[in-house]
C-alpha cells in the first residue's frame, strides 16, 4: 500500500469516527450543556420541575459515541503512520 492509500484511509477512519462522535453522543451532551434553566424549569417556589435532558451516558452512547471512535481513529492513526521511516541511532 502506497503512502496516498494509507493518507485516505487515515482521512476515512478519522471522518467515521467524526460522525460516530457527532450522532451517539456529541448531539445528547450539546443539548445536555446547553439547556437552559429559566425557560425549561416550572418553579412552585417550594418544589422545581426541571426538564433538563439527561447526559448521554447509556451503554450505545458511549460505546458508540466515545470509544469506538477512539479506536478508530487510532487504528486509522496507526495504518497512516505505518510506513513511516524511522531515524535516529536505534537504540546504540
């Protein structure tokens, strides 16, 4: 595999792993962060009802929001690195 083959799939793992992100957990954390307390909470003085969106942490989004992008991105890491010279004494 020539060095352009390795730079694409680099650029693919890391354009996967950017969507993963995105849909399985960067969408839920940003409505999470986001959320505002003065319009979304019914205040009886005594008692709030909030209706702030729970922070992504179930099993898909984590899974599939943060660590299989991680290691697909270090995978892609990895094969765009893979030919790559190494120079220096080698240890001597």
């Amino acid at each position: 595999m020539d060095a352009t083959q390795k730079r694409t799939i680099e650029g693919a793992a890391f354009v996967i792993a950017i969507v993963l992100f995105v849909f399985f957990f960067g969408r839920q954390a940003w409505t999470w962060a986001t959320w505002n307390e003065a319009k979304n909470t019914i205040d009886f003085g005594i008692v709030k009802f909030s209706t702030r969106p729970p922070f992504p942490n179930d099993l898909r989004s984590v899974l599939l929001g943060l660590i299989v992008p991680i290691a697909i991105a270090a995978a892609g890491r990895v094969i765009g690195q893979g030919g790559a010279q190494r120079t220096g004494s080698g240890g001597a």
